[in-house]
C-alpha cells in the first residue's frame, strides 16, 4: 500500500490534502465506521500508518 494512494482517496473526497498523518487516519477510521470500507481493509491502512506515526485520538484516552 502507497501513502500516494491513501492521500488521493482523500483528497478526491475531501477537496483538500491532509495536513497530517493522523487525518488520514482519522478519516479512514470514519469510512470503517459509516461501513465504506471492510475491516481488512481498515486493519491494513490502520496498521500501515501507525507504522508510519500516525496515532488514533481514540489512543489518547
């Protein structure tokens, strides 16, 4: 998986870049729970930028 695909995804939707890594995921996190995406996929892109630094807000609980 490229973050280059992650970003356009986003892009593509939210009309703008993310300023961070953590809105990437954030708005990943947000597909999975509307139901746009599968858990495998989530599981993958979740794992994927936490390993690049991204953190969950639901982390800083």
């Amino acid at each position: 998986m490229l973050i280059n695909e992650l970003i356009s995804v986003y892009e593509t939707e939210r009309q703008e870049s993310p300023k961070t890594l953590n809105d990437l995921l954030d708005y990943f996190q947000k597909k999975y729970i509307a139901g746009d995406i599968d858990i495998k996929s989530y599981r993958d892109i979740y794992n994927f930028l936490h390993q690049q630094g991204a953190t969950s807000a639901h982390e800083y609980v």
